[in-house]
C-alpha cells in the first residue's frame, strides 16, 4: 500500500490559509508532508475580510465546498492553515474511513474539534459525537455540503452554523488533528486570551475528548474520592 493511502476515500482535501500569511501556508505544508498529505493537499489562498474576519472564514469555506461539489467530490476535507498533527495513525484512520464507507449515511467526520458528548461506535478507532465547534481539520458528505452550501451569511460563524444544523457526525478516536497557538482572525481576542490561560486550543481539544469519552469513569471517580474525604474527615467534624 502507498504512502497516503488512508487519505484515498476523501475525494477532495483543502487548506484554507491568507494571501497575507505565507509563513502559515509553509507551516502547513510542513505539517501536511508528515502525515504523506503534501500530494493531495490543495491550498485555497483568500484575502482576509478585513471588515469582517467572521464572514471571511465562513465565506472561505462555502468556497470549499462549493468547488469540491462541482468537481463532483463526495467527500470533502477541509483544514485551516494553523493545523498541526499529534499522534497520526495510518492504520486507524483507514479503519475510520472503512467505517464511514460502510454506513454510508454520515455528515460529518472530524480528525479535530471540541464535542458536546461522545459515544463508542462498534468500530475501533470510531465514536460519534455530538459536534460543538472548532474547523481546522473536518470532513463532510456530498449531501451534507450542499445544506451549508445553502445557508447565506447571517452573522453565524461557520461552527456554529454546523453545530446548528445537527446532523450525524463522528470523530476519529483518538482525534489526530489539533488547532495551533496562531492568534484568531475573528476579531475575539478575548478568546484567545483565555486559551491561553488554559494551556491553549491544543490542550483544551484533548482535555474536552478525555471528558467526553470518559464522562461517567471521571464522575465516579470524583464521587469516590469526594464520599472518602467525607468519611475521613466526618468524625473530625462531629
């Protein structure tokens, strides 16, 4: 089997990243030719809206979408330019790819985002989620590209707009792709401020897939350590 591979199923695979940033478009083909994604990778070079970054990125990804639909594509991956790749496995990911094939009826896959919850599927390497938000390394069926495709812009972020609109989604497990420590180009500083104080979108992506797949063992564990802390410390106060 040829390097790259496991990235045959998708039909398309973009990177959207700013005329203005060069350095950001290096970055990613550094990080996409660790991961045998250098050949297949087609960058989408756009100019930053500079009255409204938000509508840029949401812009830029219907832009995506559009071309991949009119190329015929049926499964489309899209990434970010400050993506960064922790933990790649060829094998688990065909595995995930398979997956998708055989059921046929998904919406979404991502290899990187933050979740509302997660479940096991009866794939190794599979869970469906329930999709929150973060776009720098999702896939989505033909079907469902042309929903976006069909959502004008009405000041709703691109995740947002997906988390919205539901659908089946499932992520690779453990998820390989990551947001790096860039700053926002949707004018939310603040945001970014705040990552930071926790250890940055990398760090909070894999805490948020530890929780979400590992809810109720966290729960009872905290439960567990708060009842012996009860009872070691309830004679005291009695």
């Amino acid at each position: 089997m040829s390097h790259g591979a496991e990235w045959d199923f998708f039909d398309a695979i973009y990177c959207i990243t700013l005329a203005s940033r060069p350095d950001r478009m290096q970055a990613a083909k550094e990080q996409f030719a660790r991961v045998d994604l250098e050949e297949r990778i087609e960058f989408v070079v756009v100019a930053r809206d500079e009255e409204d970054p938000v509508r840029g990125i949401f812009s830029s990804h219907q832009r995506c979408l559009s071309q991949a639909l009119a190329a015929g594509a049926q499964h489309i991956l899209i990434f970010e330019d400050d993506v960064f790749f922790r933990q790649h496995n060829p094998e688990r990911l065909r595995e995930a790819c398979r997956f998708l094939e055989d059921i046929g009826t998904w919406d979404g896959f991502a290899l990187g985002c933050l979740t509302r919850s997660s479940r096991p599927t009866n794939r190794r390497g599979v869970v469906r989620i329930r999709y929150q938000c973060l776009t720098h390394g999702y896939a989505l069926n033909r079907p469902f590209a042309k929903r976006i495709l069909q959502e004008s812009w009405q000041g709703v972020p691109i995740d947002t707009l997906i988390h919205r609109l539901g659908g089946e989604f499932y992520a690779l497990h453990p998820m390989c792709a990551f947001q790096g420590l860039a700053t926002s180009d949707n004018n939310t500083v603040w945001i970014d401020r705040l990552r930071s104080i926790f250890g940055g979108l990398a760090l909070i992506q894999k805490g948020n897939e530890v929780y979400c797949n590992h809810k109720w063992l966290i729960i009872f564990i905290h439960v567990l350590v708060a009842a012996g802390l009860i009872a070691l410390f309830w004679p005291t106060c009695s």
